[in-house]
C-alpha cells in the first residue's frame, strides 16, 4: 500500500525509507516496582484502531530522526502534520 | 438456472433474542467453533454473526496452504490434528474440500538454514509428523521446475519436505462448514454488525448489534483481522496484535508444471498451482499496521523478481489476479486462544496471523470444548494470553520468516 510520510526534517518521503516505530503509548514506565503486567502493557499491548492513530516513525533511510505522526489506518494517510518530539 | 439459489445454510433466519452462545465472525474460525458446538456438544442455540458476508476476511483470501511442519512442541499436534480433520470434514460435511495433499517443499538457502531445518524435521519427527531433510539434488527431482544454479541471488542449499501437507479450496470449506453448523441448528446471520458487548459482574450478558440485542451467557471472539480492534473497542481489553495487510496474487493458468507447495524464506515468497492451474503465490506483508487490504506495485515487482529466479520457467507468465488481506500478527508469531479471563465468558481465538486457515478446524474443535465446558482443554492451554506478561513467548518466531512491524 503505498504511503507517504512527512519527517519533520526531510519533508515528505516515500513511506518505504521509514520504519513503525509503534503505537504512542505515552512514556517508558518507570523500572522501580514495575509489575510484569504493565511491563507488558507497554512492550505488547496494542490498540489496533481502525481509524486515525498516534504512532511513531523512525526516518531509517533518511535523516534518521524518530517523530510522531497521526495516520488513519484505514487509508494510510496522515491527517496532521506531525509533531517533531525529541 | 437463473432461478432464486437458495444458500447452502438454509435461508436468512430471524434474529433470536436469546442464544446459548454468540461467535462474532462468520469466518472459517467461528462457523468451525459453531459446526463443532452443535455437532459434538449438542449446543445448538448458537449464532455466528458476521458484519459482511461469510468468507470476506482471510478466509477467502487466504492461499489455501495446509501444513504441520510449525517449529514448536505446542503448536505442531494442534495442525496436525487439523491437517487429520480435512478428510473427515469433507466426509461429514458432505461437501468436496478439494483437499490435494501435495506436500510442502520450504527451500532453505544457507547451511544455517539448513540446521534450522534439522530441528524443525526432528521436531515434527518426535510428533509423528512426515518431514524429511532433502539436498537440493532431490528437490530438483521432486519439483523439475526449480532452479537449483548456484548463480542465483539465493542458491538453494536443500529443503524442509512435509508430504502430508497441501492445498484446499478455501471457500469450500467456508460454504461446507456454514452448511454443516447450519444443519445442525446454528442460526447464521449476515451483514449483522456486533456494536456492543455487555459485562455485568464480570460475566458476559450479552452482545448488543445493528440488528438488535441478544442475551447470551457466551461470546467468541472470532473476528480475525477485526478482533483486537473489537476488544479494545468493546471491552477495553488490549491484545498484543498488530494489524497488517498481506498480499497475494495468482497468475494465468498453466498446464501442470508444480506438484508441491514451493516456499523459500530469503525470497520472502511461496507458491503453489491450483487445481485450476494457477500459480498462486505470495506474500509480502506491509511493514506497518493498516486496515486497507490494498495492493502494491512494489509488491508485483518483488514477486515478479522472486519467482522468476526459484522457477525460471515461469518468465513472461502474467499475473491475473492481486488481493490483499489482514493478518492479525502476535510478537511470537502463535495465535491467542484463551476464556474466562478476564471476562467470564468471553473466549478469544484470535492472533492467527497468517496461520489462520491451516489450523481453523483444530482450533474451532477445541474452542467448541472450551466454550462448552467452561475449562481450557490440555492442547490450547499454552495459546493462553497471559503468556506474553510471564515473558513465555512461544518459539515460533524461529521458523521461517519473521512478520512483525517491529522488524
């Protein structure tokens, strides 16, 4: 399925020079006291939606930069321009 | 001829309002669970409920290829067990599955690969399963058509052969499995969307749909592609799946030229000839998730390339048909069979994969127990979906080729 995404230093590029990075599940969760489940919650638990997701890309072809982006997983197109994050 | 053709299922029935259990997906997995609830454990009150129509999932898009050749101790006696069911079915079923057990031929190009293989064979071997280790000398002899030069991109070392393995036809199995639930008393309702599922203390009470609401005790989760959208929807219960589209094609007709299943995981392709006569291949996954089942130039290309190197013979044969399905991918590439827990009542068979079509008759015999008698039995115990958080994945990741958008 074709796809482009938009690196926040790049532009938009042809969606093969990218890898997924997965969903955006907020922040790594803290080491102390983490219980296998929310370790897992965070490693493999998935939302799936059929619709617009927050996910994360990495520009392995190009600059290299790791970004957040909106996608609409029924259609393969960004609905936002997306938020570069450290 | 022209004339009203009544379905093999019977004719539409009218939605109940109470139901001993609901299977959400009228795909091979769920008419399979609801064939076997109503054939061995009398529960007849039963109904699929499919948003589209039977078959529009990986059901009948799937490449139809049966084998029970998987890496692991856990996953081997469930296929081959469904491997044992087709001749049965197609029996019972009184319905031609177009089982052809043409055996599987899958390539290894590297002495790694090779090694690989070894275990796989001694695997299968230890469950009773027919698999050989051949060099590439034989399976020239056995495939003719194979190119086994050393002057290609991956130069074939030798392969894993399963001879029990082969193809059927999928939508049969579809049609025959609907008809047989059908006989049975198992009410199947199309185009019927499931919009909601009722928990009350924890205990599934009942599944509310586009149609209307049905009280049930008991619902499957059998939604494919679907499902792990459907339980974090619907129950806000989170699978470790991801949604990707796979691809496949078939080429025009050709008289027979390919008498095994072919598949090579460095080309990243198998292929195999219909009864019809096509060669239908595949399968180049999207490396990201998506719910669009579309299809890809690049894609043509790449199996074009791969093809034309394993089977040279097949240079300047044209492609006919393209499609594209879900496969619902697990991190350790087995699928997710599991009840009661969390939810009493609620039972998932889901995480299929790609493997969905080769185990549906297996996997729906021992949900049927499952569901029926409220235990897991022994064989889907390890598909549990507290696995992934006691960090026991299962090795299937070994074999073959590894699909996950992670890699």
């Amino acid at each position: 399925m074709a796809l482009t995404l938009t690196c926040p230093v790049c532009g938009k590029r042809n969606g093969y020079e990218f890898r997924y990075g997965g969903e955006e599940k907020g922040p790594r969760p803290e080491e102390a006291d983490l219980s296998p489940q929310a370790w897992c919650e965070y490693v493999h638990m998935n939302q799936c939606v059929a619709g617009i997701q927050k996910e994360w890309w990495c520009h392995k072809d190009g600059c290299g930069v790791w970004f957040t982006t909106h996608r609409d997983t029924t259609c393969n197109l960004e609905v936002d321009k997306p938020e570069a994050q450290s | 001829m022209f004339g009203k053709v009544k379905p093999l299922w019977g004719e539409k029935p009218t939605l109940k309002s109470n139901y001993d259990a609901v299977i959400i997906g009228g795909g091979l997995h769920g008419l399979a669970a609801a064939y076997f609830l109503a054939r061995d454990h009398n529960m007849r009150n039963v109904a699929v409920v499919e948003k589209r129509y039977l078959g529009f999932g990986g059901s009948g898009r799937n490449t139809a290829i049966v084998r029970a050749n998987q890496r692991t101790q856990e996953n081997v006696p469930l296929y081959r067990e469904a491997l044992d069911l087709w001749p049965i079915l197609t029996k019972e079923l009184d319905y031609n599955l177009m089982f052809y057990n043409c055996g599987n031929l899958n390539l290894m190009h590297s002495e790694a690969a090779m090694n690989a293989a070894r275990m796989n064979v001694a695997t299968a071997q230890f469950h009773g399963v027919e698999s050989h280790l051949i060099d590439a000398k034989q399976c020239k002899e056995l495939v003719p058509a194979l190119n086994i030069s050393k002057d290609i991109t991956y130069p074939i070392f030798g392969a894993m052969y399963h001879p029990p393995g082969g193809i059927l036809r999928h939508d049969a199995i579809v049609w025959g499995l609907a008809k047989g639930a059908a006989k049975y008393g198992v009410d199947i309702h199309q185009q019927t969307e499931v919009t909601g599922i009722g928990v009350e203390n924890g205990k599934i009470v009942s599944v509310e749909t586009d149609k209307g609401r049905i009280k049930t005790p008991r619902v499957l989760n059998a939604a494919g592609g679907y499902s792990a959208a459907l339980s974090y929807q619907m129950l806000g219960l989170k699978l470790p799946i991801s949604v990707l589209t796979i691809q496949a094609m078939v080429t025009q007709p050709l008289k027979p030229i390919l008498n095994h299943v072919v598949s090579s995981g460095a080309y990243h392709a198998y292929a195999n000839q219909t009864l019809k006569g096509e060669i239908a291949t595949g399968a180049h996954m999207d490396a990201w998730p998506n719910y669009t089942t579309q299809t890809t130039a690049y894609y043509i290309k790449h199996q074009a390339e791969a093809l034309s190197e394993m089977l040279p013979c097949l240079r300047g044969v044209k492609f006919m048909r393209h499609w594209g399905g879900l496969a619902d991918m697990t991190p350790d590439m087995a699928p997710i069979m599991d009840g009661n827990d969390p939810i009493e009542g609620y039972y998932m068979d889901c995480g299929w994969g790609y493997f969905g079509f080769k185990s549906c008759a297996a996997a729906g015999k021992y949900m049927a127990q499952f569901m029926d008698s409220g235990n897991c039995p022994a064989m889907l115990k390890p598909f549990n979906l507290r696995r992934y958080e006691q960090h026991r994945l299962m090795g299937e990741t070994a074999a073959l080729v590894n699909y996950t958008p992670d890699n």
